[in-house]
C-alpha cells in the first residue's frame, strides 16, 4: 500500500480548525443567526424552534454514545474495535454539507430529521477529529498546539453569523441563508478531504512505551472520569441557551438597535480569542483549576446581559460566553488524556455525550419557562439565571475534584 509522509504540525492544526469550523460552527450553530429569520417568516415559532435545537442536540447526544461505544459493538459482531478516524470525519463532513443544503427545501416536516442528522454529524467529527488531531499533534511534541483546532467553531460561528447578517440587511430569505452555509461547508470541506487519511499518522509507540494513566491521589480512573463526565456536563445546559437564543433575547431587549446581528459573531470572535489563548499557555499543573476559572467567566457573560440588559451588556456577555468555548473542551480533552491516555477516543466520546445531554435540556427549559411566564423575557430571564447557576455550581465541583484527586508531579 502506497504511503505518504507525515503532515506538517501547522497543516494539520489547520486542517483540524477548519473540520471543526464546518462540523460545529456551521453544522450545529448555523440555526442560530438563521433562527430571527425563519421566525419573522412564521416557518417557525418558538416552541418549533426548540424542537429544531433539541433535535439537533439529541443527535449530537446518541453520535457521541455511538462514537463512546464503538469498540464495544464492534467487538460484538465480529469487527475488531479499530476504526478509521480520518474517514469517520470525512463521512461527517460530508454529511454537515447535505444536510445544511437539505434545510433550504421547503420541506418543514423533514427539518427536525434532519437537524438531529446534522447533530449525529457534528458528534462524529468532533470527536474523531479531536482524537486524531490532538493524538497525532502529541506525538509531533507539540500538544498545545491542539487548541489552536477549536479556534474552528468560533471563525465558523463568526462567518455564519457576518453572512446572516448581509442576508437579513438584504431581506434575502432563511432558505438562501441555510444554501449560502451548505455551499460554504462544502467549500471549506474540500480544503481538507486529503489531509484526513491515516496514511499522514505517524504510528503509536510500542505498547511497552505507552505511558500509563497519570499518578493523581486517590481512587480509580474510572471514578475520576465519572466527576469529570458530570462537570463537564453541566457546561452543555449552562451555555446553551444563550448560543441558541442569543438573537432573539437580544431582539427582545434592544428592538431599535442597530447591532442587534453584531452579537452573535462576537460570541464566535470570543471562541476565536480563547482557543488562542489556552494554546499560548504553558503546562498546567491542574488542568481542572482551570476548568473552574473557565466555568466562573462563561457563568459571567450569561449573567451580564440579566445584569445589565443594554447594548454593553450584551456585548460583554457575548464576548465572556465565548471565551472560555473551546477552552473548556480543550482543558477537558486533555484531561481525558491525562487520566485515560489508552481510551482517550473513547472518553472524549463520553464527555461529549454528556455535554449533549445538558444541551438538550436547555432549549425545552426555556421554552416551557417563557410559555409559564407573564412574558416572554421574564421567561428567558430565569431560565438564564438557573444556567449561570449551573455553571457556578460546574466550577465548584471541579474544585471539589481537585482536592480529592491532587495531581501528582511527575
């Protein structure tokens, strides 16, 4: 069999930037700019918008449990437990593609279907493009270079949110801006086809070799993956009402603002800057300290626009629910292969499932609490107030996790 040679580190960040751009920011968070759109059509409303969010959130919840428990099927009929992930993320890219473009038909009983597809999608290339990249980016000595491959869903969520805002200053319609994204995935999707081919890996070293989960101080790896998997949890609810309803509080609050459309690229533009960041910093010695610190700031910016309902405090609130996006998964990816440096695919599947789970909470939560409430913003106001809750309560348990599990120096 034909061989090439190992990718260059940047190509490969980049290459993992870009299939995360498409998967998430375009894949998962394109309904979000669209969404004032589809409602000022009335091919929505806002209980048919949750529906939409939580489809595509319960796809992302059983793609995760089906990336999670891959090996174990696998075993079960007969098929070994390796799987290629270069063309599981090939698979999923081209998925996100057809399905972006399939929610331009006018076809509004096909939408929930294929949201929770593209959710499936967004699952299978996040996490085999999470495993691979930041796996292959270790073994090239450079492992903090892996943030820099989730700057992708922030340039996406920035480049869907700039497009739906010049289609709506055009009054163009939701179906040209779900086709303008599907042909952008599309683009973007053949910048990178070749680089995903396992024949760029460089090979695992020898079993002897493999380092051994990480000394901490007391029990089991198992029973610090399942604390991890709860706080990490409690980020999918924390934030995502916010990143899915962001243009409508805001619309709520600010009618006559002009920058009404600015705020969900800022959000996008924060992810940008975080993933940035924690690519710049050096070697923690607890990861999970700052997990915490990164819960507190996201838990400021859901609360920022509550505080202060005004232009500055969207804002700002926009800017803070952004930063810490990526940077918690990244944190939290390389826990996982602190703690479970063999299985780490298979873990990352399991937090990312996890952190589904909270999503497909939020949007119903907010929902049912706007349709109870004597208004609408009254409704989103507390549902906000119970998510920066949540998010204080993550932080404290990381904490919790961090005095009962110290790391040990190695």
């Amino acid at each position: 069999m034909r061989t090439s040679r190992p990718l260059a580190t940047s190509l490969l960040a980049l290459s993992g930037l870009v299939a995360l751009g498409v998967a998430m920011g375009i894949g998962r968070f394109a309904f979000t700019p669209l969404l004032p759109m589809m409602l000022a059509e009335h091919t929505v409303d806002l209980p048919g918008a949750s529906l939409l969010a939580s489809a595509n959130y319960l796809g992302y919840l059983l793609g995760a449990l089906a990336c999670t428990f891959q090996p174990w099927i696998a075993r079960r009929i007969g098929l070994g437990t390796a799987v290629n992930g270069p063309r599981m993320v090939r698979a999923g890219l081209a998925a996100t593609v057809v399905l972006t473009l399939g929610m331009a038909a006018p076809w509004p009983g096909a939408w929930a279907l294929l949201r929770f597809a593209a959710g499936v999608a967004s699952a299978v290339v996040f996490i085999y493009t999470s495993g691979f990249c930041l796996e292959q980016l270790a073994r090239r000595g450079v492992p903090a270079m892996g943030a820099l491959i989730y700057v992708g869903p922030g340039l996406g969520i920035v480049l869907s949110g700039l497009a739906a805002t010049a289609l709506v200053q055009r009054h163009a319609p939701a179906a040209t801006g779900w086709l303008t994204f599907g042909l952008l995935a599309a683009l973007l999707t053949a910048t990178v086809w070749r680089t995903f081919d396992l024949r760029h890996a460089i090979a695992a070293p020898s079993a002897a070799a493999a380092p051994g989960p990480a000394a901490g101080g007391g029990g089991p790896a198992g029973g610090r993956m399942g604390l991890l998997t709860a706080a990490y949890g409690l980020a999918g609810i924390g934030y995502i009402i916010t990143a899915t309803f962001l243009p409508v509080i805001a619309r709520q609050a600010l009618p006559q603002s002009h920058w009404l459309d600015m705020f969900w690229p800022l959000f996008g533009l924060g992810v940008m800057l975080g993933a940035i960041g924690a690519s710049r910093m050096g070697p923690a010695a607890d990861l999970r300290l700052r997990l915490a610190g990164c819960y507190v700031i996201q838990a400021v910016g859901v609360a920022a626009s509550l505080v202060s309902p005004t232009l500055p405090g969207f804002a700002i609130g926009s800017l803070l629910l952004g930063l810490p996006f990526t940077a918690i998964t990244f944190f939290a990816m390389q826990e996982v292969r602190r703690v479970q440096p063999l299985h780490a695919t298979r873990y990352i599947g399991l937090l990312t499932a996890a952190y589904g789970l909270g999503q497909i909470v939020g949007p119903p939560l907010a929902a049912g609490l706007v349709a109870r409430s004597a208004s609408t913003a009254s409704g989103f106001n507390l549902s906000l107030w119970i998510a920066t809750g949540l998010l204080l309560l993550g932080a404290a348990l990381y904490l919790v996790i961090a005095r009962r599990d110290p790391v040990t120096p190695r």
